[in-house]
DNA sequence: CTATAGATGCCCT
DNA sequence: GGGCATCTATAGC
C-alpha cells in the first residue's frame, strides 16, 4: 500500500455520467489508509460502509462523511485486507466546464478539485460508484495511464483532517503542483 | 491572506 | 449519542 499510493500520482481518475458526459483528471495528492491504522475505516473490521476496502484492489471505494460529502478511494491488496488510497486533489484534463458546473462554490480553478470532496463533487461520483471496478475500461470510472510521468517531484508527509495517528507521513502529493490540497 | 463556526446525516458503540 | 479521511461563508487583518 504504501507503495502504490505514491505510484498513484500522475495518474489518470476518469468518469462518465449517465449523460455521457466525460470528465478526468490528473492525481496530484493521495493519502494511504490500512487496518492497523488507527485513522483508517477498515481499522475496525467489515462493516456495511467497509465492505467495498477489503474487496479485491482496483475497485473504487466511496464514502460518505460529515452529513454532506462523498470522497473516493483507489482499494488496494488483496481480498479480506481492508486497504486504500484516499483521492485528495486531481489537475483537471478533460471536461473542465463540466466540473465548473457541479461544483457552484469553485471561484477559481484549483478550487475545482483540490480536496477529497471536491474531486468526487467534480468528477460527478458518488454512493452509487461504490465498488465500481477501475481497470474495467467499460465502467463508468477507471483509472488510466496515458504514459506521462508526474510532473514535479513526489513529496511526503503527515495525512490531513484526521485526529488519529497524526504522525503517520502517509499523505504524497506533487512538490509544487497548484492543485494540491494544501501548500 | 488566516482563522473560525456552522452545516448536516450516516455509522458504529 | 459522539464523532467524523470536509467544505464554505464570513470576519478580521
């Protein structure tokens, strides 16, 4: 896990609405969650809402917190290991007028998707993309390599917004890019 | 620019 | 009932 969340950046999260409407992005920030972590949602075993993390790596897990927000996951391992790869801050590529559109509050364009709420709000997913397997180019999000490496380099540190295991330096994100979270 | 408060509902104990 | 992998508006400098 605390390989491929790094591995993540650079690559490609991409959704289709029920519209049709296509829209993607380039990861520039992640966060690893896993069992033994005490900030981690599969710390506490299978639940309704985990089930989707400790499934087979690939798949797309979705939650929903704070009474409003979805935020999406890369799951990672193998079944019955409850691991993934927090999404926070993709780089918009591809239908960025749509992203404006879902997401009113954007004043700015790194407002788009610098964060885990705003990125599932602009690539239009949520509860019902759950589970969605990412490396089938038929579903209606997948994760792509269009074979550009990052640009700028990998930096590492302490994970954002949780009040466990704050030490952890789980979080990766690409030095100096304007879309990151937080700089 | 930074700091802070409030929104809002699901999950799990 | 407590807490939450967040965001936005607003106030103040």
């Amino acid at each position: 896990m605390l390989r491929v969340a790094p591995a993540l950046l650079g690559k490609i999260l991409a959704s289709r609405s029920p519209a049709g409407e296509l829209t993607a992005g380039r990861i520039v920030e992640v966060e690893a969650y896993r069992e033994d972590d005490p900030a981690s949602h599969s710390h506490r075993g299978v639940t309704p809402r985990t089930r989707t993390m400790f499934g087979p790596a690939g798949h797309l897990y979705v939650y929903f917190t704070y009474g409003m927000h979805w935020c999406c996951n890369v799951v990672v391992g193998p079944p019955g290991v409850g691991a993934a790869v927090l999404l926070r801050a993709v780089e918009p590529v591809l239908g960025e007028e749509i992203m404006w559109s879902r997401r009113a509050a954007a004043r700015t364009s790194r407002d788009l998707a610098s964060g885990p709420a705003r990125t599932t709000q602009a690539l239009g997913l949520d509860g019902s993309h759950d589970g969605v397997d990412l490396l089938d180019e038929g579903a209606a999000v997948a994760l792509l390599d269009d074979g550009n490496p990052p640009r700028g380099r990998r930096r590492r540190g302490p994970r954002i917004g949780i009040r466990q295991a704050t030490e952890k330096p789980w979080r990766w994100w690409l030095d100096g890019n304007p879309h990151v979270s937080r700089r």
